[in-house]
C-alpha cells in the first residue's frame, strides 16, 4: 500500500477543538467556529494529511441582535464552542454549546456533505460536550473540573426525562489552574474512555496544556486517571493536546489534538496512539513526531484559503469563505455585476468590528499573503472599505470617504474601545485600488503589514506595522477579510473585483 507522509502541523492555521471521526474509509472533523457563519465546518480527508472543507452543519443557528451585530451587540469569542462529532448506525451527529445563549444545540444527517441537518435544541450549557453512544443510550458528558453526564433520548432531540443525570467525577485541582475539561468520550474493548485536557500552574511539571485520559469498566466509575500526552513538539512550551482518537480500517489508531500557535490560531496536529494494557498511549516515546507515515494512499492538497475571481452562476460563495457574524444576504451578490464581489450597505456602523457582510477566510502560516481590487465608483460620504486583518487588535487598509466626497486610502488599528485609529491617510484621486495584507507567524513573530497600490504593480506600504496578538474576547486565530460599511448613509456599494492569496512554503 501507497503510504502519505504527516507533517505537523497537518494545518498551519486556526482549526481549534478538533474532532474526527471515520465512516467506512473516509475522516471527518469538526472544529469550533464561534462567530464565523456558516459554522461548525465539516472536513473530509481519505490520508489524514490533506483536508478539504465539505460542508458546514449550519447557516446561522440563532437569529437575533447579537448574531446579526446589531445595537453595538456581538458574539465575539462565544457563539459555538467545542463541537462533538459521531458517526451511529448511519447518522452523522454534531453537538456543542453556545456561551452566549446558555444552550445545548444537537444536529443529525444522513448525509454529512449534503445535509440536511436536523436541528434541536436543549436549554443549559453543557461546557464542551462528548456525545457518547453506547448500544441503544446515548449520553453526553461535559463539564469544567466538575464532569457531568446527562442521558438523552435515543435520537438525541431531548433529554431523557428518567434518564442519567448526574455529577460524574470531579478531577484534580491541586497545582491545575485549568481544570479538565474539552471531553471526548468513547466505549472501546469494554471500557470507557474519557479524554480531556488540563493545564496545570507554573512550575507544576511542564507547565503546559496536557492529554489526560480517565477510563472505567463501568460507565459511571469508579474512574482511574493517566496522564497520556505532555509535549510541544519543541515550539515555546505549547502544549498539544485536546481533542479525540479514531481508528483505521486496518486497527491503526491517531489522536487529532491542537496547539495554541499565538497569533496564527490553534492549528491541529496528528499524533500515533498505541493501545498498552488498555491504555491509550499517545505519540511516540512520549513526544509527538513532526514527521511520519501512515498507510494510507495519498490524496489531493486541498487548499484551505483560496484565491478567488468571484466569478459565480448564481450568489453562493466557495465553502473556503465565511461571514463575520450572520450576514445580511440582501446585501451583497456577485451576480448583480458578474465577476466581482458587491457589497451594499444597509445599516450604519461605528467600525469595522460592527459592520455586517465582512467576508473573511482564514491566514496561515509560517506566513501568507492576501490582496484585492476595490473599485471605490459607487461609495458614499462617509464609507469605508477595504482588507482587515480580523481579531480583536485588528488593522485595516482601505479606502474612506469624507463627507465633502473626498477619498483618503487609509491604515488604522483597534483605538482601544474596538474603533478605528487612523495611523495614516493619502488622498486618493481614482476609482481603483489595490490592496495587501502580508502576515508574518513565523516563529510567533506575529506581525502583519499594509500596503497599496494604484497601478498594480508599484506598491506602497502605509501606517505601520501591526504586533497581531491573539486575545480571548475573540478566541480566534488572525482571518483576512473584506469589508465595507456606512458610517452617516445607507445605500451605497463597493465592488471587489478579485482576491488572490499566496501562502509561504514551511
């Protein structure tokens, strides 16, 4: 058999809280997706190496003010978290929570590319659920320190009224100043399997995000506890950990686990797992190998952020993009002048982090590149458009225009209350601009930079240098996005004619 060689990480860019599984011979993972929509976005791979976007569980899964950025509300750094993925006797199952509603979200499919997904909808937050089949039961279990098990019906709309619903186990605390949590849990060769991650106090072992594994005969305990994975994988003491196992057709088994890579995102790496007196034994000699094979036929590299001439049949995107927050589909098309993306504005916004319909993919590293043509003809007094690197400390490049109809193209930065802080503007006389974000993780350098041009060809770099920092109010590593929003008037357009992205080689 043809063999296909893991590089760690298998992706370089933000695919936090991973989990995967495999139907027949084919692997599929979820990850967290907050409030990029569509979210809770389904990977396919067939040699654990190359992964292609397929699907994504849902649209939006709440309508309101918050979702739709809308009266200063967000759902930065909340929405879904942690997602759990299942495959039972022919359906596909995904669950996770939602901070920001306080509810427990559960989806099913017959067909886990094309959907559709059955929605249901539980009241409470169940913290980074692991949905657990187990014959004709199912169980989810979840929880911070504290791990609780819950039983639901057999086709997992409801709770299960005299079912299971309990305080499992409480796992360690002293020297942890991350409890365990991020469960996954599975019934193999008789026992139970619960993974989670912990991440304990300086000075307390390595200091790092670490595998734990608690296992038991019996369903509700007593439970024993092993650490199984505590390693970087040499880079700044990052610990790899949290996520699930599966297996091959050919009894091979791998953990899919992540690493927090600062600016960049958590980016997920692939680790060998061999089984020892029933315990699940992670990497190899303890530490996770940046390079091996596994026997699998090699398949296609399928890239995860793409280039894009916008030139569609009818007003659906490339499953590579997603929204900044449930978009206003009235208000934008790249039908209404083919082969450009058009964005219309609809409301008013203070800044960049509240505009609705800003388009983003994800950055990669070890660093990437992206740049659009922004035709500024159909803009009005106080717009703004243009390319943001999107998180929390944000920067952005693009073109403003002042209330007298004068065009400025501009670099600004989070002021610190999440607007605009103008580093530096040139007036601009024309209708078309080109625009340029170079992002550099190299190492967790973790600097971006901006530029323009009006040519094409002679760039010119402007404002200054952003320090990227990855912050938890967003939790999610750096996106490139085009933006375009109204400050004083509604009713005006911006037409991106193109974005094309270039990606460094590791």
């Amino acid at each position: 058999m043809n063999k296909t060689l893991i590089t760690n990480p298998i992706i370089w860019a933000d695919v936090p809280d991973v989990d995967v599984i495999r139907a027949e011979d084919a692997y599929y993972m979820v990850s967290t997706s907050m409030h990029s929509m569509p979210g809770c976005p389904i990977m396919r791979s067939e040699d654990l190496m190359h992964w292609e976007i397929v699907g994504y569980v849902y649209d939006m899964f709440e309508d309101n003010e918050a979702h739709r950025l809308e009266d200063g509300q967000n759902i930065y750094g909340q929405g879904s978290w942690a997602a759990s993925l299942r495959y039972h006797q022919g359906k596909f199952y995904v669950c996770f929570s939602s901070n920001d509603t306080r509810k427990f979200y559960l989806y099913c499919t017959d067909n886990i590319v094309q959907g559709p997904w059955q929605r249901s909808v539980i009241d409470g937050l169940r913290h980074d659920p692991g949905l657990l089949f187990d014959d004709d039961r199912v169980f989810v279990i979840y929880g911070n320190g504290d791990i609780y098990i819950t039983e639901l019906t057999a086709d997992t709309t409801a709770l299960k009224s005299d079912g299971i619903h309990q305080l499992l186990f409480k796992t360690e605390a002293e020297g942890i100043g991350l409890r365990c949590e991020g469960c996954h849990a599975y019934r193999i060769n008789g026992y139970y399997y619960l993974l989670f991650i912990e991440w304990p106090k300086a000075g307390v072992g390595n200091g790092r995000r670490r595998q734990i594994c608690y296992r038991s005969r019996e369903l509700l305990g007593p439970y024993e506890r092993r650490i199984v994975l505590d390693d970087d994988l040499g880079y700044r003491n990052k610990g790899i950990a949290q996520g699930g196992i599966f297996d091959t057709p050919d009894g091979k088994w791998y953990a899919m686990l992540f690493q927090d890579h600062d600016a960049v995102g958590r980016i997920p790496c692939l680790v060998p797992v061999a089984w020892e007196e029933d315990w699940p034994v992670f990497g190899m000699e303890g530490k996770v190998p940046e390079r091996f094979d596994v026997d699998l036929p090699q398949g296609a590299e399928k890239p995860l952020v793409i280039s894009d001439e916008f030139e569609y049949e009818s007003d659906k995107l490339a499953l590579n993009w997603q929204w900044n927050h449930n978009p206003d589909h009235r208000l934008w098309s790249v039908t209404e002048r083919p082969g450009f993306l058009r964005l219309t504005t609809g409301s008013l916004a203070a800044g960049v982090l509240q505009a609705r319909n800003t388009l983003t993919q994800r950055t990669e590293g070890p660093a990437c590149m992206g740049l659009a043509l922004l035709d500024t003809d159909r803009m009005k007094p106080g717009d703004r458009a243009g390319l943001v690197a999107l998180q929390s400390h944000f920067g952005t490049v693009g073109v403003k225009v002042a209330e007298n109809g004068d065009k400025f193209i501009g670099m600004s930065v989070n002021d610190g209350d999440g607007l605009e802080k103008e580093l530096e503007t040139v007036h601009f006389h024309g209708r078309d601009v080109h625009l340029k974000i170079h992002f550099d993780f190299e190492n967790s350098k973790d600097v971006a930079s901006f530029h323009y041009s009006v040519d094409g060809s002679e760039w010119m770099p402007i404002g200054g240098e952003l320090n990227m920092r990855y912050t938890l109010d967003h939790f999610m590593g750096y996106r490139i996005g085009l933006f375009y929003y109204a400050t004083t008037q509604i009713g005006g357009h911006a037409d991106f004619d193109y974005f094309r992205y270039e990606k460094a080689e590791r």
